[in-house]
C-alpha cells in the first residue's frame, strides 16, 4: 500500500484515528516565503527574489489510497488569508497557482497564516508563520570556497537556499522546490538544518547575496479536507547575506 511505503507501520497507528483525512481525495502541496528587506545592490537588480513574498501551490486528486499518476486540479480558487487581509493566487495551469509580492502577497512572521481551497467545499491548512532564521555567514569568501550553513537549534523543519550573483542578477543556486515530487520530500523529510553550499557556486570572483530561509511545515492538526499523508503547507522567512569573494 502506498501509505505504508510512504509513512510506514508505526505512523499508520498514530494517524490510525484520522482515515478520512488520509482517503481525502485533495492533494495539496504548498510553499509560502517572505523575504526580509533585500541588501541594497540587490534590492537594486532584477531577478525572480526582487518582487519579495512567493507563494507556489500544486494541486492533484489522488484515488482512494493510490497517488499513482494524481492527476492535476484545474477548476479550483486558491486564496492566501493572513490578519490584514486576502490574495487571490494566479492559476498558472496544469494544477499550478502562484503569487510574489508584485500580485499583492504579503508576509508577517508570527502570524497565522491559511492556504485555502475553494471547490465544491472550503478545504484549508493553517499554520503560525516563523520568525526569519539567525545566520552566522562570513562577509568574504575565498574562490572556490564551500559555505557551510547550519541552523541547528533553531525553531525549524528544513531550509531554503538561494545564492545570487550581484554582477548580473543571475541565481546560481537554488534549492527551491521545482515539482510536487521536489514538494513533497522537501516536507515529508527528516528535518535538515544543515546545507553545503558547493565550492562551485563560488568559483568567479564577485559579489553574491545568499538567501536562506527556516522553513516550517504545518501540523497534520491544522489540516482540513485535504489528504493528511501526501499534503503540505511549509513556510518561512527569506533572509539574504552579501558575501564578496575577491
């Protein structure tokens, strides 16, 4: 069964009480993410990072107990709600929705925060929005030096990671998810608050921002009318580091 590859045994018996949340034909994968003010040089450029808070939402129908070939939702609205107010995200296709701070999307850390899906009834999942992440990053790197990020102790389930090159505008590393696949084992994972930034990335000499987020997912409580084993909603703020390497 895919739920017993997926969460095994022992996670079986602790949702055993939750099956109509598990057999829920909605599946959801989502990511939130604010930025902290941006450095001045790259505040100043243009990328993707530039218009702020993002928001991706991926949407599919799983059968009864198989994921297998989900295939897309296409007819729902997808809302963001936070304290001061709504967003309606953007349908991209395909079972795909979007929204950055150009749409309007804001972001406040501490607050609550709910993804929500309006079809034939309101599905939702909440959770609090994190604090941005402490960062011990070095102002200078040597040429083809790995950076080595560590947000242990922290009050986080995973991390983001985003470095660009200031010169030019161009992101040449990003960990963010591209797929539901990518999704949903950036969410589904053991917690990992540590990352190696490859000495690769660091190979010209220059000036980089390196953006890093703490990510936190939302609690399998705060579900509603989604399927609990194979949704998620994670969240976290943005914060971006200069780093020069001469």
């Amino acid at each position: 069964m895919l739920f017993t590859l997926l969460l095994g045994c022992s996670d079986l018996l602790l949702l055993s009480d939750t099956v109509d949340d598990l057999t829920q034909p909605l599946v959801v994968q989502a990511f939130y993410v604010g930025m902290e003010p941006l450095p001045e040089a790259l505040a100043a450029a243009e990328g993707d990072w530039s218009a702020g808070s993002k928001a991706r939402v991926l949407l599919s129908e799983a059968a009864g107990i198989s994921a297998d070939d989900a295939p897309p939702i296409t007819d729902a609205e997808v809302l963001m709600e936070y304290p001061d107010g709504e967003l309606v995200l953007t349908n991209e296709g395909a079972g795909e929705w979007t929204a950055d701070g150009d749409d309007g999307l804001a972001w406040h850390s501490d607050v609550e925060a709910s993804l929500t899906i309006r079809r034939d009834e309101d599905s939702r999942i909440t959770l609090t929005t994190p604090p941005a992440p402490e960062l011990d990053i070095p102002s200078t790197l040597a040429a083809g030096e790995a950076l080595e990020l560590d947000l242990d102790g922290q009050p986080f389930d995973n991390l983001l990671v985003k470095v660009v090159r200031l010169a030019d505008g161009v992101t040449v590393y990003d960990s963010t998810p591209e797929d539901s696949t990518d999704l949903y084992r950036l969410t589904h994972s053991a917690s990992s608050l540590t990352a190696t930034i490859a000495a690769t990335v660091f190979e010209e000499p220059g000036e980089y921002a390196v953006g890093v987020a703490g990510l936190v997912n939302a609690h399998p409580d705060d579900y509603e009318g989604v399927n609990l084993a194979l949704s998620a909603l994670t969240a976290g703020t943005m914060v971006f580091t200069p780093v020069r390497v001469p």
